[in-house]
C-alpha cells in the first residue's frame, strides 16, 4: 500500500474533466485519501518543479500551472504510484495511448491534463508539500 499525489492541470479543471479524472481512478480501486481545488501559487510550483528549474519549458510550466484553479488529491492503494502512471500514461499526450487519461484528454506536452508523482520518494515530498496537514507530526 503506498500513496501517491495527483494535480489535475487548470486546463483540464476548466475543461470539465475532474469528475471523469477522478472516476479512473476510483474505478481502478484507487482510495482517495484527500482531495482539494486550489490556486497553486508560485512558491508552491517552484519547490514542486524545481528539478526542472533551468529547463526551457520550465517559465512557461510555472505560468501554465498558475493560471487558474488546480485540483490536487492524493491517492493509496496497491502501489498507488505504478497505477496511476499505468492509467495517466506517457508525459506526451501525443505518444500516451487511447486509453490512458493523457491519451484520451490531452494534445500538448504544455497542457498534458494531470501530474503525478514519479516515485514513492517524490510522492512523499510532494504530499507535504501539497498537503502540509497530512505531514505526520
Ligand atoms: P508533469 O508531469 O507536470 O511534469 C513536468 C511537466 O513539464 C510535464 O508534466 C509537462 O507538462 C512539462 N514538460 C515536460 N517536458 C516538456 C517539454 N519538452 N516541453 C514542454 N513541456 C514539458
């Protein structure tokens, strides 16, 4: 059992798409551990994606990730991390296949719909950076 995190991307928030998002993962038999709609502001997004920093697309990631309300959930289950990148599939929606959430919802690297954590590492450094509450105290 491990969790991960998951930021549905503005663009995808403003399409509509959470409900059906979210539902993917629900039907995998994915545990929604915590859930919130959120404006992620700059400091949050630099420490989020600061392996990134430096990157030719990163000013444009920051500005993209800004520009309006975002939805962050963290999700358990059987190695929750594999499943979810299993069900978002490849970073390009060009290259994910039907199927996948990217596959089915997105057309552009810069608006590729979801983030998830790559490892059980990032997500624990990204659940308390996207959740501070749930921070084991
Ligand atoms: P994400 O999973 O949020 O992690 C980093 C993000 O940077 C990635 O999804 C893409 O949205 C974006 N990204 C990664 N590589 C590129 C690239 N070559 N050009 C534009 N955006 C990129």
């Amino acid at each position: 059992m491990n969790q991960t995190l998951v930021v549905i991307k503005p663009q995808a928030v403003a399409r509509g798409l959470s409900g059906k998002i979210m539902a993917r993962y629900e039907e995998k038999g994915l545990k929604l551990a915590a859930v919130k709609l959120m404006q992620a502001d700059r400091d949050l997004l630099a420490q989020h994606y600061a392996e990134h920093a430096g990157k030719s697309f990163y000013d444009n990631l920051l500005e993209t990730m800004e520009s309006g309300p975002v939805l962050a959930m963290v999700l358990e289950g059987a190695d929750a991390v594999t499943a979810v990148r299993m069900l978002n599939g490849a970073t390009d929606p060009l290259k994910a296949s039907p199927g996948t959430i990217r596959g089915d919802f997105g057309l552009e690297m810069a608006h590729n719909v979801v983030h998830a954590s790559d490892s059980i590492q990032s997500a624990q450094r990204e659940i308390s950076l996207w959740f501070p509450e749930m921070a084991v105290k």
